[in-house]
C-alpha cells in the first residue's frame, strides 16, 4: 500500500498498517487514543515518509472539493465506508456508546449512534 489511514488508534493497527505499506509510504492518524500505543520505531523510521496527522490540512475550498469526492464515491459504491462501522447503539444509550468508543478503542473502528 502507498497510504494507510488509521482510524482506531491501536498498536495491532499501527504494526498492520506498517507493515502492509510500501517503503516510502504514507501513514495518516486520524484516531482518538485512550492510552499508550506501540510503535515500530524501526521500521517507521527506516520505511515511512511520513507518520502522524497530517501535516496540512485543506482550506476550506480544498475540504468542500474532498467533501463532494467522497459523497461522490460513497454513493457510487466505490468507497463503501459501511465497513468501517463496527458498533451501533441507539440513541437512548449513547452515553454508553460514548464510553465504550473512549475506553475500549482497540474494539472498534467507528461506532454509530443509530437515531431513527
């Protein structure tokens, strides 16, 4: 892979992550994390050309664009993010949800707070 975007801020993702990338590649954090994870500074060091958030966010005119590109893909199938989602609660149980997210991320990519 040339990219891997972590999502659940765990060690198991971050050594899978490294080690399916390319040498050179790209890992981008997007995770909320509770506790220490582990890193393979080794390989991070000697492997990756960039590893932590990203060092440039979009303007606004540059986010509306990536924002419109991804509704795009979803809705054409091309980027299923249905995946992504592994907990659903409802919403008479988010403070639940809210703290399963916070104290156990290694369980979960994405939790959803089902309103309907």
């Amino acid at each position: 892979m040339d990219l891997v975007i972590d999502t659940a801020g765990s060690s198991k993702a971050v050594f899978t992550g490294i080690e399916a990338l390319k040498p050179g590649g790209s890992f981008y954090i997007f995770a909320h994390v509770s506790k220490p994870v582990e890193i393979p500074y080794f390989q991070v060091a000697t492997k990756v050309s960039h590893f932590g958030p990203p060092t440039r966010w979009p303007d606004r005119i540059r986010m509306r664009k990536l924002m419109r590109l991804a509704v795009k893909w979803i809705s054409e199938g091309r980027l299923d993010i249905r995946s992504w989602i592994t907990h659903h609660f409802p919403l008479n149980e988010i403070e639940k949800a809210l703290k399963f997210n916070w104290e156990r991320p290694q369980e979960c990519i994405k939790v959803v707070i089902d309103i309907a």
